[in-house]
C-alpha cells in the first residue's frame, strides 16, 4: 500500500476521481486523473506513439446524447486520461434486494437500503449540461471520470448511519504493470432517520442551520454529505420510497458549493442548486443529479441560472482488486479522524450560520488534517489529547462567524 504525500495524493486522487465532495485541491503535480477502468495496451517501448485515428476536421461533427450533432471537439468528454486495473464486476443480485423485501416495516427497509450502499465499486462519474439559459450559449464538453472506492459502514446507532468513502486506485502503468494501491479518503455521508436540525450551503463559503418541524421530517432521512476533510459540504432530506423492485431516496432540492471538476473551469457561477436521487439496481446504486447552476446564492432577488446538468455517478459493485488497503489506512488513522468529526459535531451544534473557507493565507483546509494523518500511518504514536488539539486548531483556522 502507499500513502502518497499529502498534496499530491489529495489533489491526484480527489481530482482523479472527478470529485464531487472535495475541498479545492491544487492541482495533481505529476499523478493524472482516471478516466476508465478499462485496459489499453502501452505502445512498444521503442515505437514512438502514432494516434489510432486521424485528427478530425477542423469542422467535423459528432452525435452528443441531447443535442444531435455538434463540433467533435465538444462531443468527447473532457476528464483525466490514466488507466486502471481491470476489474471484477460482482454477479448481478435481483431486486428488490432480500434485505430489503424481508425488512419488517418501512423504516427497516430504508435501513436496509441505506447499509446496501456499503461495499466495493469501481465509479464511473458522467456530467452533461443539457439546458443552457444564457444568450449565445453553446453545448460544453460533457465530463467522464472513474474511480475504484471502498464505501465501509463508519458507525450504525439505528437512526444514525454514517458511510465513509476510501479511494484506493490502481493505476497500470506505461509497462503494463500494475502500481501499489494509492489511498485517500474520501468523502463521507451521513443518514439520520427524521432529522430535524440541518446546516445547508447558502453560497460563499456560508453554511447555516436548518430547521424543520417535526412533520415536515416525519418519515424522512437528511443525507449530509462531507468533504475529504470532513468539513460540510451540503445537507438535503427526503423520502426513501420502495416500490416493487424500485428502493429510491429523492432529496430536497437544496445549494451546494462547485465541485472541483467546475472549481478550476467556471467563473460564471457561484452554486448549484440541485435535487439527487438514489437508486439500488443489481449492480450496485446509482446517484443521479439535476443541478441547476446559479450565478448567486443570494435568496432576496431573483436567481439567475446559466445552465442545467445532469449527473449520473455509477457505483458497480467488484471482487478484485481487493480495496483492503483502505482498512489499513483507518486502523492507523481513524482514530484522529473520529477526533475530526467530534470537533466538527461541536461547530455544528454551537454555530448557526458560519463561512468555512477552502483555503486561507495560501493553505487548503485539508492540508494540516491529512498531513497529521499521514504522520500517523507512517507509524507515529497516536495522541489523543494532542490529537484533538490539533483537529480543532486546524478547523477553526478557516471558519469566520457570520
């Protein structure tokens, strides 16, 4: 297993995987970003690399689902180039899945489906705006991205479940061979059976408590999704509705910061409003997204939109390669990142409405948790007490009340 350095594995291993629930990473310095798992044979060491087709056209055009034919240029999809190991897809399981089926009320059966989200899965992450708003708008290159993730059941208290993500990638390299596996974590997601008190993104780096009455959360599970650092990155609730062979969550339609794939390309907007659903299919589940890109999170005027995207990320479910690796890095570090979320628990409760920067005075916020976990996987005794000192020190260094 290796344990990349703190920058370069966040940034590589986060941007590889098209991230949608990271903080903003630099960019990867020397490690590109995954585009499919699937093999592609190297060139011969001594053949200098000829393209397999010609360049098109200046002016050729291909088929973009959605828009019938556009320049070719913006027809492929944009996103990293590396190749992965080849993977195991997992049999097919049939649906509605046993433990879903034999659950004995409604809210066994949301448990059931929310645990089934655990496992190990090759990712694939498709986005394509599919309306544009804005005069003289033009289609924009779809974006397609993969990743081999380890999703594990982080705590289960019965109305609480938390699901933490591990990136671990395999890259095949230029010989054919195949690396150690990288480890990262990655985001994380938390359930809570009818959740009454939420923080929600507002736009500029603001968060602010949500609160719903008791009706309004009978039935329903809030999803709160974090970043790689465990700091927030959005909160929606909603109904987990289970219908024949169909086990499916909608959320509320609520904001959410840009994602990295966007953070470093658009300037023309400042939040995506969005509602996303989860769906189980026999391979594994499904997150699918309508996000709406809006130019302000300013709720006293009229939003603006320049477009809408859609989203499908494809968790499929594998046997090989082994993502192990990722139980490794938490026997090693999990302890200080339970500290994390422990401080982080205590900034929700206290504050109401704050801004959490992404980067202060040249430093990204995640840069001071990995580092103080990787120092912990390199074999570094573990101390509580200094521990959560540090945990706290590095969060409240980018928050701002407001």
């Amino acid at each position: 297993m290796k344990i990349a350095s703190v920058l370069t594995l966040c940034a590589a291993a986060a941007f590889a995987a098209g991230c949608q629930h990271t903080s903003t990473p630099p960019t990867p310095p020397a490690t590109p970003a995954p585009v499919a798992a699937v093999e592609t044979p190297a060139a011969p060491a001594a053949t200098p690399a000829k393209p397999a087709v010609a360049p098109a056209p200046e002016n050729a055009t291909s088929y973009l689902f959605g828009w019938g034919d556009v320049p070719t240029k913006i027809a492929n999809p944009r996103g990293g180039s590396s190749r992965g190991a080849p993977v195991t897809l997992a049999p097919d399981r049939a649906l509605p899945l046993a433990e879903v089926a034999n659950a004995r009320d409604a809210f066994a059966k949301d448990r059931a489906a929310i645990l089934a989200l655990a496992g190990d899965y090759k990712v694939t992450f498709h986005f394509m705006e599919t309306v544009g708003l804005t005069e003289k708008y033009s289609p924009k290159a779809p974006y397609h991205s993969w990743a081999t993730e380890q999703v594990r059941v982080l705590a289960d208290t019965g109305k609480l479940i938390s699901l933490q993500h591990t990136l671990v990638m395999f890259m095949k390299k230029d010989d054919g061979t195949i690396s150690e596996p990288m480890v990262m974590k990655h985001w994380r997601q938390d359930w809570i059976y009818e959740d009454t008190d939420l923080h929600t993104f507002r736009g500029q780096n603001t968060w602010a408590r949500k609160t719903l009455t008791a009706d309004e959360a009978r039935g329903t599970w809030s999803q709160a999704v974090f970043q790689v650092d465990d700091s927030p990155r959005y909160e929606a609730f909603g109904p987990w509705t289970h219908n024949g062979n169909v086990s499916q969550w909608t959320g509320s339609r609520e904001f959410r910061p840009l994602p990295r794939r966007e953070h470093t390309t658009r300037k023309d907007y400042d939040v995506m409003e969005g509602v996303h659903r989860i769906v189980l299919t026999p391979t594994g589940w499904l997150h699918e997204q309508q996000n709406w890109k809006r130019v302000s999170g300013d709720t006293s005027v009229a939003p603006t939109y320049v477009a809408q995207e859609l989203g499908l990320d494809r968790y499929d479910r594998i046997t090989a390669p082994s993502l192990a690796a990722a139980d490794k890095y938490f026997e090693k570090s999990g302890a200080y990142w339970t500290l994390v979320r422990k401080v982080w628990a205590e900034e929700f409760t206290r504050r109401d409405r704050f801004v959490f920067l992404a980067r202060k005075n040249g430093q990204s916020s995640f840069e001071a948790p990995f580092a103080y976990a990787e120092k912990l996987e390199k074999g570094e005794p573990f101390n509580a007490v200094e521990a959560e000192q540090h945990a706290r020190a590095s969060i409240e260094a980018f928050i701002e009340q407001k």
